[in-house]
C-alpha cells in the first residue's frame, strides 16, 4: 500500500491515500468515457504495431530471396512494397497519437472539471488549512503530468507489449535458437529498471511536493507583496524563497538524475544483447543452420523488442510521477464537504426575517472555543449592530449566519428553523454582504455589479447603481459602465469599491443583509454617499451591522456588545449608555477622539 503524506505537512484532516491500482482504477473510469475513441486508438495501435513487424520480415525475405539470387526486379517490387509498408506504419503511429492525445485531453478537461466543482464545495474550513498555492498546484502541475502520462504513456505501454510480443512469435518463428539468445538479455534488463524505478519513485513524490510548496510560496508573496514591501521584508522573503527553490532544485535533481540514468544503463545492455545476437547469428550461418537474410531481419527485430522493453520502463517512470500526482487531485475529490445538503433539505424561497442564536458555541479549531453561549433574538427588518474589540468575534458571528462554518453547540434559527435544515445555496443567496474590502472580479464595472444577479439587464443593474449612489461617480469614468476593473478593484478608492458592492447587494434583493462597515477613512462626501446607500439598501430588511464608528449605529434596534467571545451587553444605544458599562465608555472615548480630530482640524484651518 503506497501511502500518500498529508498534503505539504500542513494541518489538514489526513486524508488516507490511494494505493497504486486504486488510484489507477480512477483515472480509468475518466477514460472509460471515450470508449469509441479509445477502441479507435487500440486498432490503430494494432495496425501501426503488426505492419512494424511485417517490416523486418520482408528485409529477411527481399536479403534470401531476391537480393542474394540476383532477382533484380523482384527486389524492385519488393522494396516499393516495403517502403509502403512503412509509409502506413507511420501514418497509423500518426493516427494512434492522435486519438490517444484527444482522449487524454477530454479525460483530464473532466478531472479539472470535477476537481474544480469539488473546490466550490468545500467549506472555508478546508481552505483555512491548506496553502492556497498547493491547492493550485493540484490543479495545474499534477493534472499536467496526468496528461502527459495519458496522452503518451497509455498508448506506449499497449503498443510496447504488443510489439513484444508479435516480434518475439516473428522472431521464433524465423529461427528459435537466435530468438532464445536475444530473449537471454530480458531479465537482466528487467531486473535493472525495476531497481532504479524502485528508487526513482520517492524522488519524484519529494520533487511533486517541493514543486507544490515553491507555488505557495509564491502565491502567498503575490499577494502578501503589499505587506512585504511595506515592512521591508524582501530580503526575508528572498532569503526563505531561495530556501525552498534550492530544495526544488535539488529533488528535481535527485529525481531528474536516476530517471536519466535509465536510459543509458537499458541502451547498455541492448547492444550488448545485439552483439551477442550477430555473433551468434555469424556462427549458426556458417553452420548453415541460419541465413543472411535472418540475421538481417532479427538485427531489426532484436531493435524493436529491446526499444519497447526501454520504452516501458521510461513510461513507467512517467507512470510514476503521474499517479504520485494523480493521488493528489483524487486526495482533494475525497474530501467530504463539511457542509452537505441534508436529504430533505428545505428550499428558501424568502426569508421573513427572524434570526435567533439560541446558547451557541463555537471555535474554528477542536478546544479552542471562540463564541461563547451567543444568545439573542431579531424580528424581521429590525437592525443588529455588533460591536467590540478587535478579536472578539463579531465576524465569526456573521461567518456561522452565512453557513461558511456550523456552531459547535446551540442553534441558529433563520424564520424559526434550523439554518442547517436550508438547502445552503439557497440560504446563501438571500443572505446579502457588503464587505468594506469587497473583491471584485476582472471584468467591467456592469458586470461586476449584475454579479448580484446574472439574469439583471442592464436598467435593472443602473437603477441599482443609483440607488447604491454609485451611478454618479461611475458617470464621469472615462468608460463609464464598461470600465474594466483591474487587479481585484486596485483602480478604484476604497469607497468607490464598497459602493458598488452595495449595488450589487441592493441588485440580489436578498432578504438578510449583512454589512461590515469601513474602518479607514473615507472622505466625507463619499461616506454620506454610502450611508445613504446603506439606508436604503437595509430599509424593511433584517440587517447585521459590524460597525467600527458607534456614531453610525445610534438608530440600531439592538446593539451586541461582544467582548472575548461572549455578549457582555445588549439594548439599544440609549439603553446602553444608562448603563454606564463597556458600551458607554466606548463611546466616550470614540467620541473624545472625534472631538480631538475636530479641534485640531479647526486648530489646522
Ligand atoms: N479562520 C480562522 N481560523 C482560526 N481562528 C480564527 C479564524 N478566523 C478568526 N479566528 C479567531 O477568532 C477570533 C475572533 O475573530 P473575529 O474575526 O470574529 O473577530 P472580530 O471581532 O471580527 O475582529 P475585527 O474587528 O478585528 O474584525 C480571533 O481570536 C481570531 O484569531
């Protein structure tokens, strides 16, 4: 049993690994697809494989028959016989790649298809514990050597054998002694590869993993490049990347070194088998007990039966490092989704409104709990600011109303059921977000609004514009609605950003909003913009607020004041401040702030 390690070390669930013929057995399902094509291909391989043998058996022929009797026409009409024999060999070996390269191709669109759906749905969980750079790795660099091995390797092998075979039944017929000798050299060769696959095949897993550790890295400092910059932390960065690049380099080396060496070590023994082959062919003729024309023709078969049996081994050593990737990608489809749709899940049409978190606990990882008994109750439209600390959980709470994580205790009720009960696609679409660092895709600024609701026209996703206040600003872009967005919305301001998410959100119409207001600071105008948008965007909706001024959640229902995990107060913000607790100093201290900032702008002006 071949065990796979856990992917790259890092904590994820450990998955157990696929033996060999297992993970064999899979790909084979893929291909099974393309039965007809695959058949196709076979035939081809058959007929490309026995015109090959035909060929030597001629030369034998056209050596004893025609050349040595002086048949000068007859040699003529064979030749030309011959070379049109190997002008269908090739066209056949043409046609057979090309039928095989097809199947490898739909075969691996297929696997990067399903691996792909498998990641849409896996839960947040999953994708915490993985480098994201491994998982690309995945569905690049291991899916590639899969089709590599496919389109080449398959179709190598079943000729290889065939040919084999077919050249040693010519070879005994034509003569048994000399076919014994060149079978002779068989074991010893089989005995070398075997050796050195043996060996090759933990550097091609070390060098697999190394290939999908350097993508991390370089995933991570992509989009760290920011904050490497910021501090100053090239060098670092540089240092530790040239670490793993030299660790790279030096499996790929390892692994790179023992398959090159195949090669030379089976060429070897081939010509010594082929000396070993004339010498005894020139004795046996000379005893009259063999021809020329025999000789001349296991000369080229000796050739053909030894460059299959090299071949195999080099194509079991592509094998090798195909299934080792293979192993990965089939690793992520067996990862079971923590999150599935129960049986008899319920579809949401709409929701009224009503979220209760009923004694709920929580923690991302096993014993680390993060929420503690989150207990409180919301009537449909009413609006929930939650307030704390950084750390203190408040984006954890939005995390488990979205589904992207479930409660380790307790319940979270959404119109008096289970959140857990909805089908979660459903659940999720009417459960809109406005994040204050909204991703947008590549594309225009139309499409990344309609990405609320694909089937929107382009009325709808203006009318949404306008009432997200965003249409004014789209206005004077130089492109207006068909500017393109660049590098996740590098080219817009932050305000400008969260504005067209609010567009997008008032566009999806959900039914449960979600908005996590902006901590940096926006100019004045722009945040009256926003409010504005935000007002009329949660107007008759139940709305969670993460809020980070206190100024903007005054008119709240109910403010959750959360503080290490626990809510420690809740009412509304006058209740609040009668209080005199955690909620009123806030405040206060926001609030002297803010009269600091005005005094010294007045001082400044
Ligand atoms: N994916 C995660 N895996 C493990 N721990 C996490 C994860 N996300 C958050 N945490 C931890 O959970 C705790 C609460 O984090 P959370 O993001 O909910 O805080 P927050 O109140 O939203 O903070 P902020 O105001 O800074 O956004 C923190 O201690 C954080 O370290």
């Amino acid at each position: 049993m071949n065990r796979a390690r856990g992917p790259m070390g890092f904590s994820g669930p450990v998955v157990k690994a696929k033996d060999r013929t297992g993970t064999i057995k899979r790909i084979w399902l893929y291909m099974e697809k393309q039965k007809a094509q695959l058949v196709a291909s076979i035939l081809f391989v058959i007929i490309s494989t026995l015109l090959g043998i035909l060929g030597p058996y001629l030369i034998g022929i056209i050596m004893d028959e025609y050349i040595i009797p002086r048949d000068i026409a007859g040699t003529i009409r064979l030749l030309a016989f011959l070379a049109l024999v190997y002008i269908a060999t090739v066209v056949f070996t043409w046609l057979q790649t090309f039928m095989m390269v097809r199947v490898s191709l739909q075969t691996i669109r297929n696997l990067r298809q399903d691996l792909f759906d498998k990641f849409q749905t896996l839960s947040l969980r999953f994708f915490d514990s993985r480098a994201h750079g491994d998982l690309m790795s995945r569905v690049t660099n291991d899916i590639d050597s899969l089709n590599n091995a496919l389109s080449q390797s398959v179709v190598q092998i079943f000729s290889s054998v065939l040919m084999v075979v077919g050249v040693a039944i010519a070879m005994f017929s034509l003569n048994w002694l000399l076919a014994i000798v060149t079978l002779l050299v068989i074991p010893i060769m089989m005995l070398a590869s075997k050796k050195l696959i043996a060996y090759s095949s933990k550097h091609f897993k070390k060098r697999q993993k190394d290939l999908g550790e350097l993508n991390g890295f370089i995933e991570e400092s992509i989009s760290g490049n920011e904050v490497i910059t910021l501090f100053g932390k090239e060098g670092k960065f540089d240092r530790e990347f040239s670490g793993v690049n030299e660790r790279l380099r030096h499996s790929a080396m390892a692994a790179d070194t023992v398959s090159g060496f195949l090669g030379p070590v089976n060429n070897f023994i081939n010509n010594l088998g082929l000396g070993l082959v004339i010498l005894v062919g020139a004795v046996l003729t000379v005893k009259g007990m063999a021809t020329v024309g025999i000789i001349a023709a296991f000369v080229t078969y000796s050739r053909q039966f030894f460059r299959p049996i090299n071949q195999l081994s080099n194509l079991f050593n592509m094998f090798q490092s195909a299934i080792a990737g293979a192993e990965r990608v089939f690793e992520v489809m067996d990862e079971t989704p923590d999150m599935v749709d129960k049986k008899d899940a319920v579809v949401v049409e709409s929701f009224r409104g009503d979220v209760e978190f009923s004694h709920v606990h929580f923690g991302y990882e096993k014993g680390k709990p993060i929420l503690k008994d989150i207990h409180f109750a919301v009537k449909p439209g009413q609006k929930v600011a939650l307030v704390g600390p950084t750390g203190s959980g408040k984006t954890t709470i939005i995390n488990l109303l979205m589904r992207f994580y479930d409660v380790t205790a307790g319940e979270l009720k959404v119109d008096g059921r289970d959140i857990r009960d909805y089908q979660l696609s459903g659940l999720r679409k009417k459960i809109g977000v406005v994040l204050q660092d909204t991703f947008l895709f590549s594309g225009t600024i139309m499409e990344n609004i309609r990405y609320g609701r694909l089937e929107a026209t382009d009325e709808e996703v203006i009318a949404a514009a306008k009432m997200a206040s965003a249409h004014q600003y789209i206005k004077h872009l130089p492109d207006g609605y068909q500017t393109r967005i660049t590098s996740g919305g590098a080219n817009l301001s932050q305000g400008q950003r969260q504005l067209l998410a609010i567009a997008r959100a008032i566009l999806a119409d959900s039914d449960i909003l979600i908005l996590d207001e902006a901590t940096s600071s926006i100019d004045t105008s722009t945040e009256i913009e926003i409010q504005k948008g935000l007002n009329r965007l949660t107007e008759g909706r139940t709305s969670f607020v993460i809020a980070h001024r206190l100024k903007t959640i005054e008119n709240a229902d109910l403010i959750l004041v959360i503080h290490l995990g626990e809510i420690i107060e809740s009412g509304t913000h006058e209740e609040l401040l009668q209080k005199k607790g955690f909620y009123f100093e806030m405040y206060h201290s926001q609030f002297a702030h803010l009269q600091n900032v005005s005094a010294q702008e007045a001082v400044e002006s």
